[in-house]
C-alpha cells in the first residue's frame, strides 16, 4: 500500500473511533487524545488528519446533524448550573471546577462550550438579554389594547411573576452590573439595557393613541423611568431574597405612571359629553 493509501485508512480509522466516542456520549466531552486511544494511535496523528477538536466536531456534526442536541442539551445545563453557582457564592468566587460540579459534568466539558469564565459571563448575559426580551415582548402583546392602568398592572405583574418564579436571576444581573467595566460586557449590557427600553416605550406609544401623555413625559422618557424603577425593583430582589416590598412599591408606580396620563384622559372625556 502506497503513503497516499495509508494516510487514508489511517484517517478513516481516526473517524471510525470518534464516530464510535460521538455515540457513546456528547461532543463537548469527546478530546483529540481519547479518539487516539480509541483508534490507537498517536494523538499528534489524529491532529494531522482532523485538526482541532472543534473541526472533528464539525465534521461529525456534518455526517450526523442530530448530535447537535446533545451538544445544546450540555451547554443548556452548564448555563443553568453557571447561573445557580453565580447567584450563590458570586462571579468572582465562582470557577469553571464548581460549575462543571453544580452540572454533573467535567471541567472539560466546560472549557468546549467557554474558554474562560468571561466568556461564560458573556454567554450567561447573552441569553439573558434574549429571555427577558422575549417575555417581555410577549407580556406587552398581552396587555395590547386595555386601558391605561389595567394594561401597566398587568405588564408589572408579569415581570414581577417571572422575578418571583426565578430570584437567581436578580443576582446575575447585579453580577452582570458589577463587571460591566469590561468593555464587551459593558457593550453588550448597554445594549439590552436600550432594547428593554425600546420594547417598553412600544406599549407607552400604544397608550400615547388612545391618551395623550403630558407634554414633558413623552413615550421614550416613560420607558426609561419605568426600565430604571424596574431594575430597582431587580436590586431589591437580589438583596432581600423576596418580593412584598417589591409588589407594594410596583403598584404605586402603577398609579404614578398612570397620572402621567390623566390630564389627556380626563380631556377627552370632556370632549366626550
């Protein structure tokens, strides 16, 4: 057999041993020096014929797509269990050892998905953004149309529902406030910080139809007086650990923002008789 037809059935053999790994268990936890062992040779051959592990991963994912569920399925619980380890001990204390522990997984498993625990913090302020932008969208289509005060009580009570339902992710956000001095988070937090206001100011806009708001109080500078008492409220939630106090200060600036727009509404009543 000539050196072209060995290099080839070496390779094929390298495949064969990592399609062998990629059955057995996910691709984060599948290293260039185990499909060595497995395949049995050297691991500087297998890095000759595959590259790094994520071009191995790629090539796998290529043949067999369904793979890339296991692979969600891991960086899912390494999220999950980042954001408990954070809330609990805090982003300083916390180490890619204790979440690797609080997933059930290994550290290597950890370091495929994140290279560093600021590209896990990167990650966690990613979906973050993503989820509460996604509830929160979802939380103004379903106040869409009511009146003033009942569409602001609902909006809040739907915030504070989720707040309640998942206090850890108060903390994290505080943590992700704590280290915005880091340019890319600090560029990435300001941005969902201006989405979130973006959104907000859609259902003062939906209000400013119906009922004028006072002149000094447009639907821009509403939504980010509502954003900044929110985010308040996020701090009081991460301290204390609870929400009564919360509740309590919510529906007084329910009746607050809602006096923005009484003089309009009592106008147009007038117009009305």
């Amino acid at each position: 057999m000539n050196a072209r037809g060995r290099g080839s059935s070496v390779g094929e053999k390298i495949m064969a041993a990592a399609r062998k790994l990629a059955n057995e268990k996910p691709l984060d936890q599948i290293g260039l020096s185990e499909v060595a062992r497995v395949a049995g040779v050297s691991w500087p051959t297998v890095k000759r014929h595959v590259g790094s592990k994520q071009q191995l991963r790629g090539r796998l994912l290529g043949e067999q797509p369904e793979l890339a569920t296991n692979l969600r399925d891991t960086r899912t619980r390494l999220l999950d269990a980042a954001e408990r380890v954070v809330a609990r001990v805090g982003y300083e204390s916390a180490t890619l050892d204790d979440v690797a522990a609080e997933a059930g997984l290994t550290k290597g498993a950890v370091y495929w998905h994140f290279d560093s625990k600021t590209s896990l913090l990167l990650a966690l302020l990613e979906r973050y953004s993503k989820e509460e932008l996604g509830a929160l969208t979802a939380d103004l289509q379903g106040v869409a149309g009511t009146e003033v005060q009942h569409a602001l009580s609902r909006f809040c009570a739907a915030q504070l529902s989720r707040l309640d339902q998942n206090p850890d992710s108060a903390r994290l956000f505080v943590e992700l406030l704590a280290h915005c001095r880091e340019g890319e988070l600090r560029e990435r937090l300001t941005g969902h910080v201006g989405a979130t206001q973006a959104a907000v100011a859609g259902l003062f806009r939906a209000l400013e139809e119906e009922h004028k708001p006072a002149a000094e109080l447009d639907a821009g500078a509403l939504a980010a007086l509502w954003v900044a008492l929110f985010q308040g409220v996020v701090l009081n939630v991460a301290l204390r650990g609870s929400l009564p106090e919360a509740n309590a200060l919510s529906a007084k600036a329910v009746r607050l923002f809602s006096r923005a727009l009484e003089p309009a509404v009592r106008a147009k009543a007038r117009l009305r008789r």
